[in-house]
C-alpha cells in the first residue's frame, strides 16, 4: 500500500511571554491510501497540534519552522491558503474535538451542512436537500425538521458531533482527520459512528486519521498506531503487535486500566437538593397562522433528591435529556415542578438572592472552549468566580495566590496563570474549568460530562481529586455522563435517563450488576461489557 499522507520531521512551536515553547517535536508518519492510522497519546502529548497542522488549522501565534506534510506528493505546508480552502471540505474532511466551536451558532444544522455542498459539490438546490437528509441518517440523525433546523445550541453535544461529521463527509473526502470523533457520544451510539467511518473508508478508499485517547478504540479500527508524548512519536507499529506487546512505558501506562472510588457515606445524612416530577418543556415553533405546535418535553417530571458527599450519576444516550436536567437545576432555562436546593426554590428568588444561593452551586460544562473565555489568563478565569461572589476586586498577589492554589488542586502547574486557553490542549483546559469552578468553594458541582476529553489515565486522576474534595468539603456532585465505567467508579448512585424520562434509577453496583428495564440493559451491555470496543 503506497502512502497518500506523509508527515516528515513536524515541528510545531508557540512564542508567548514565556519564550518558545515546543508542542511538536519531529513528528514522522505516513497513512496509505484507504487505511485508517489512530494517533493516541495523553492529554497534551500534540495529537491535536499534529493533526491540525495537516490543515494548515493551527492557533494564531503557532508555527511550524520545519517538516513537510505531503498529500499524494503535494506539500501542504507549501500551498497557498486559496488552495488549502479549495482542499478543505472536498478533499480533506475534517472532525474536529470541540463541535460548538466548529459550528457557526447564528446558523441552523441543515444550512451549514448545506454550505459545505453548495461550496465544494457542484449539485443542484434539490440535489443539496436530498443528500443533507441521506447525511443526516448516516450519521444516526433523523432528517425531520427538527435537526435541519435547529441551530447548534439547541442540540446535544452528541448531536452537534454527529451534524459536524456529516459536514466533513458531505463530499465524499480522500482523507478525513478524525480528532476524538466520538467523545460526545454514548456507547449505543460510538459503535455505529466508527463503523460508518470505517465502512466509507473501505467503500471510498478513504483515508481516516483518528486522533484518539481511547485505546478500545485504537485497538478496533485502526491498523496502525501511533503514541505520542511529549510532542514526540515515541512508539509505532501495527495495532495488533503493539496492543500484544507495548516496549514503550508511555503506551504501557496507557493500557493500564486505573480505579477510582468514591469516598463511602458516613454519619447523619443532610439533603441538599430534592427535584419532585420535574419538568423541562421547549416549544416546537409556529404552524399555520402562527398556531403554537405544541411542545417537546425534554425533561419529563424526574424525581430526584441528592444529599451532601454524595454524588449522583445521570446516563443515558446523546438527547436523553441530561444537560438540560443540569441546566434546570441550575436554574438556567426555565421549568416546571418541583426543586429546593439547600432548603429554597431558586426559581422563587429576587436577583439579589439567587445571585447569592449560586455561590453554593457551580458547574464544569461539557466543552470548555467555548465555556473559558479566550480573551482571559488562566488566573483571570479561575479568580473571576472568587470576585464576583466577594463583591471586590482582588490584589494582584491575593489573585495570584488564589490562581496558583487552584491550578495545583487540578494538576495544572501553577505557573501557567498567564496562559491563554487556546495554549492549552482539550484536556488541560477542561482541568482549567474544574479548578475555575472548585475555588468558590461550592456545596453543590455539576460536572457536565467533565472528563470526556480527556484519556483514561487522566480522567481516573481527575475524578479521584474530585471524590477527595467531595469527601473534605461535604460536597455533592451531579455528574452528568455517558461513560458507565467512570459512573460505576465515581458515582454512589446511578439514574438513567430515556426520551427525557427516569427510566431507573438506584445504587450503583446493583444497577449495573441488575439493569431492569431493557434500555438500561442495553446501555449498560454497550458501556460496561466492551461491545463497542
């Protein structure tokens, strides 16, 4: 097999305050044509930079001083920008980790995939709607109204992941650059999105590069494998042989399967939240005349009640109902029913008042670009919190101090304060928005799929400092998830979410180890017994 994409002797280097700082580091590797390669690594190792740089997609102050990347003999780092936006779209299809971010949010799902058709396809107004539909049920989406044209905010992240893969398959791409494609999703549905990828692969003769930081799925799909760390290729081989027999402590670490537990309930219980028959509803639109359609319950009167140091698990599949669950309690969109966090009903609070029951309750947010401001240092994003609650400004020492204590708790180093988010790799960032949240010091943290960017190794390491400060501070946690693995390893109980609806919920080891109703099997069948890996 002749190699269609040759990476040669990449480096890729940021000037900040800092002085030169190295991200990739003479990276080498080649992808065949029809071949799906996996680029794994930990979080911060350059898997991202790596594949970016292919694009030519990189941040502002990065650059790449030396290497080649060659396309069917073509150097890229040598093209001119008009033929990289000629090459963008049509020949390289693009997925990238953050699909907020990779969304226009002033325009609808089906005009953006519609967009990519009308620029690169050639096809005619009718010819563009039939094959949005055809891409929206290959990627598991219904092509009703409803996708077509919802804009992005009103999708799940698991569904704005899936309307990006239908942008970068939409012309039918010789290469597509797959940077962790199926983060946001559950495992009913990470099955089904790889196996279409793979099946156009072999139809298409397609090559894929999946930029990964799940081995599971490294070890399915991809023939061979790459490990990177610290800006370095530091191990490469065929998926078999390497998965047999890693020579390399950073792959084997990889493949090392970490614990986490959480802190067992002792003493008197306090209860801090309570949700009776809670309801989230959003209207459907305008009929004829302007008629009301009615309205879509996304949330549908779950019950619930959470106590201090305990923490609750919330599952189910992309659009179950789970980030507007947690946006409910949060008070952020409206709702109906019952719901008393620490003893009141934020929803029947003055400003003033609920301004100040917030200081108790913080959240982590599925995509932390999009939720970090990239105009802010880290120790403006972390103390911001810590001002607007204290009412003051803090001394620039006292913001220091606040900064650093809190870049440490999540493992950050706590030097960085003067980095900006686009510095930071997926993973470093969403540690960024941890610490940002823990330095209020809350009662209540609703972790928004939290560690769904991060590798294994790190995410057992977050919900491990996690389940301390649960334990030191009294601390309840509602982490939302689609990862049954981590919620069998963080979360005391388990509540599963379908259509909206409870449809069981209980402590953890007997849930899984006995789901009752069929969904909960199956979901618990995909995420626990490696069905999808």
């Amino acid at each position: 097999m002749s190699d269609f994409l040759e990476i040669e002797d990449l480096h890729v280097r940021f000037r900040g305050p800092e002085g030169v700082r190295e991200a990739v580091r003479g990276v080498s590797l080649a992808i065949g044509q029809g071949e799906m390669a996996a680029l794994v690594g930990e979080s911060g190792s350059g898997k991202t930079l790596t594949a970016r740089s292919i694009v030519r997609l990189l941040p502002p102050d990065a650059e790449i001083p030396q290497g080649a990347v060659r396309l069917d003999g073509e150097n890229l780092l040598a093209a001119t920008e008009e033929r990289m936006r000629s090459l963008r779209g049509r020949v390289l299809g693009l997925v990238f980790q953050d699909p907020l971010a990779g969304l226009t949010p002033r325009h609808r799902a089906g005009r953006q995939i519609d967009e990519v058709l009308r620029v690169h396809s050639g096809l005619s107004a009718d010819g563009r709607r039939a094959r949005v539909a055809e891409l929206l049920e290959m990627v598991s989406l219904p092509a009703g109204e409803r996708i077509i044209r919802a804009f992005p905010h009103e999708l799940s992240g698991g569904q704005r992941q899936r309307v990006m893969l239908a942008m970068a398959l939409a012309c039918s791409p010789r290469l597509l650059l797959a940077d962790e494609p199926t983060t946001a999703l559950d495992a009913l549905v990470q099955t089904g999105i790889l196996r279409l990828i793979d099946e156009l692969r072999r139809r298409l003769g397609m090559a894929v590069l999946l930029v990964t930081h799940d081995l599971g799925i490294a070890r399915r799909f991809a023939g061979r494998v790459h490990v990177m760390q610290d800006g370095r290729v530091v191990e490469s081989g065929s998926a078999a042989k390497l998965f047999a027999a890693p020579a390399h402590p950073c792959t084997r670490r990889l493949l090392e399967v970490p614990d986490c537990r959480t802190v067992p309930l002792r003493g008197p219980r306090e209860r801090l939240l309570e949700l009776d028959k809670l309801t989230v509803s959003f209207a459907r639109g305008r009929g004829l005349f302007g008629r009301p359609r009615g309205a879509f319950r996304a949330v549908d009167r779950v019950s619930l009640a959470l106590d201090r140091g305990e923490c609750l698990g919330v599952a189910g599949e992309s659009g179950s109902g789970k980030s507007t669950l947690a946006l409910a309690v949060l008070g952020l969109i409206s709702s109906e029913g019952g719901l008393r966090f620490l003893g009141r009903d934020p929803r029947a609070l003055k400003p003033e008042a609920l301004r100040a029951l917030r200081r108790y309750m913080q959240v982590v947010f599925q995509d932390p670009f999009s939720s970090l401001s990239p105009r802010m240092t880290l120790a403006d994003i972390v103390t911001e919190g810590v001002e607007a609650h204290a009412g003051r400004r803090l001394g620039r020492t006292e913001k220091a101090d606040i900064a650093a204590a809190a870049l440490a708790e999540v493992e950050l180093d706590p030097a960085w304060g003067g980095r900006y988010p686009h510095e930071l790799s997926g993973g470093q960032r969403q540690r960024a928005a941890i610490a940002r949240a823990l330095a209020v010091q809350p009662d209540l943290l609703v972790l928004d799929e939290p560690t769904s960017s991060l590798d294994r190794s790190l995410q057992f390491q977050i919900l491990r400092l996690l389940a301390g400060r649960l334990a030191a501070r009294g601390m309840a946690c509602l982490f939302i998830t689609h990862d049954l693995r981590l919620a069998r390893g963080f979360c005391h109980r388990v509540l599963i979410l379908q259509n909206g609806r409870c449809v069981e919920q209980g402590e953890t080891e007997a849930l899984l180890a006995g789901p009752r109703t069929p969904y909960a099997r199956a979901l618990v069948r995909a995420g626990l017994d490696g069905e999808s890996f």
